[in-house]
C-alpha cells in the first residue's frame, strides 16, 4: 500500500489550488510546466525554444525534488499553441532526453492559460527507489 | 500482481464505448468529465462556474463509487473552450481541492464534444485501500 | 521496486526524441499514434474513419509487442482536429473495444503535429504479468 505525497520544490511559483507534482507509489505525476521564472513572470515571449528551455528546466527542478532524474520520466505529453514550434520544441527536446527517451504525444492547442505561453509541458515520472 | 476492473457508477449516463473509470492495481482512471445529468443533458449552458460544479459533482460521484476521496485525487488534467472561464473554472477547483491538491494542467482546446461544454476534467486518483 | 524500458516494436518509425512506449511496474505508457504507416507516410488523407482504424492498429501493434492486449487498455486520449471526425472515431472505437473498454477522454485541437492528421490516440496499458 502506498502513500500519497505532494512534491513541492522550494521556491517554485505556487497556485494554491494545485500542486507542482503528486506521488503515488512509484510514480510522480508533474503538473503541467509552463515557461515561467520564480516570481511568475513569462520567460522567452515570442520565442519557443527559450520557453522549451525553461519548461524543461523546471520540470527538472521538480523531478529532482523527488529524488530523481530525467531518465526516470516516462512519459510527456506537450501542449503548443502553434504548429510552427513543434521543430524547436522537438529539438530540446532530443537534447533534454538523450538517451532512452519518455513516450510522448503532443497536440496543438488553441492557447494556454497565459496568452504569452507557447508550450506547456506535464510528465509521468518513475520512482525507482519508492 | 493487479486486477483490471471497470468502475461503474449506477445512474452515470453511459456510452458504451467507454467506462466511466477503470481501475489498475492502486491507480484509477477516470474519463474526461462533461456537465450533463444522468440523462445526458447539458448541465449549466455558457455558465462556466455552474459547468465546473457540476464536472467536480460527477467526478466526485465516481471517485466515491471505486471507494476514495476527493483527497485521493492525484492529477487532473482540464480542457476549457476558452480562457476566460479559467478564473471560474479556478475558483471551483480551489472549492473543489481545498487542502493537499492534486497536480494539474489546464489547456484551451478548439472544442469539445458538444458545442455547449466549456469544461471536460479527467483525473488520475489513488485507491489506497487496494 | 520496478524497472522502467522502452517499447520498440520493429519496423514502426522512430523520431529519436521519444520512445513509442515506455513500461513501469504494471504499466505501459503510449506515445500519442497518428495515422501513418511504417515509412511515415500520412496513411487516410481527410478520412477520420480510415485513420482511426490506422492509429488503432498501430497502437494494437505496439500494445502486443509490450505482451499485453487490447483488453488490457486502461485508459485512451484522443485528439480529434474536428468535432465532426467524432461520430467515426467513435464507432471504430467500438468496433476496437467492444467488451470491457478503457477510460476515455476526448478533445478537439487546434491541430496535430501535421496538417493531415486528423485523430491522434495515447494510452495507458495494464500488463497484467508484469
């Protein structure tokens, strides 16, 4: 039987009606990332590889939180609001997961919560010491 | 070694091509949620507050229905129509979620299924018990 | 305590930066499919129908590789770039799931990775001897 547990990283902008990432067991749900820095403010405006960047980079922040690393995520799923982003998000992309990349799936949506927000990045990441 | 169960709640309108919530080991999975009543009509038209009560109404009947709680609720993902019901929709889930809440991402989709829905939520939630 | 492994059926086509699935513990998680076949050609050009029967198999292809079947399919996502795809994508997951079916959740985007797709599927798996 396992515990669920709310992962929260210091310093990480909070909205109190969700959590950065839940664990359960061996898994880690992460709440959708967007390119923001830690006071909220949007990072790279009109520039997706910048904000890929820093989605990536929070994601990261969060996953080591948990105890691990980017090769433990499993899965992600990528919203873009435009069609035109996919090359430079799949760029950092391949450089944020080398080797043994996650399973992904990655839609174009009509916006994201902030008009400012190119991408939007979640993850399903194992614990393998849980 | 797991199960697989269908969660069935009685009254839930039902398309036969899906569950309401499938079941696997800890973890439940619940299909995206709509405003309608148990017959299938739409709950709260062009009322975004209203559309996520009654989404938050049927996840909870669900959840309920495989043994957990609301506090059970791991992620949610959520699908507006259009940015401005994010505010609604936010208040709702802080009601909704008023300590230890789940991860989220929330999107805006070009639609959803009927023209009338401004708000489908899916959740992952853990059984604990199981 | 689970591994986490990569799902590589032979022969689908592979983009480097993710991986068609990925397993951990009981689960599998699926990469978004798209219409195409094992060269990347766009298989059902402006026919919902014929690209979700395309996108079923290949995910039945990759679900198999994992040692599962389709009954094993815990939870689907799709993203339809037209509410009027659903009433086809609808009747061939039927035809996909007819007893026991998954979860679901559906949503209209404002596109798919290429102007050609009109249905893409993700899905979480339950491997039932893992």
């Amino acid at each position: 039987m396992s515990t669920r547990k709310p992962i929260l990283p210091r310093g990480l902008t909070a909205n109190p009606a969700f959590s950065p990432a839940v664990q359960v067991g061996e898994l880690l749900f992460v709440s959708g990332q967007v390119s923001q820095d830690n006071r909220g403010n949007v990072v790279g405006v009109g520039d997706a590889e910048a904000q890929t960047r820093q989605v990536m980079a929070r994601l990261k922040t969060i996953v080591e939180a948990a105890g691990a690393t980017m090769q433990d995520v499993v899965k992600i799923t990528t919203f873009l609001t435009d069609a035109a982003s996919y090359p430079a998000f799949n760029k950092v992309r391949g450089d944020t997961f080398p080797h043994n990349p996650p399973a992904s799936s990655t839609v174009i949506v009509a916006a994201l919560v902030r008009p400012e927000y190119l991408v939007e990045v979640e993850a399903v990441v194992h614990l393998p010491g849980s």
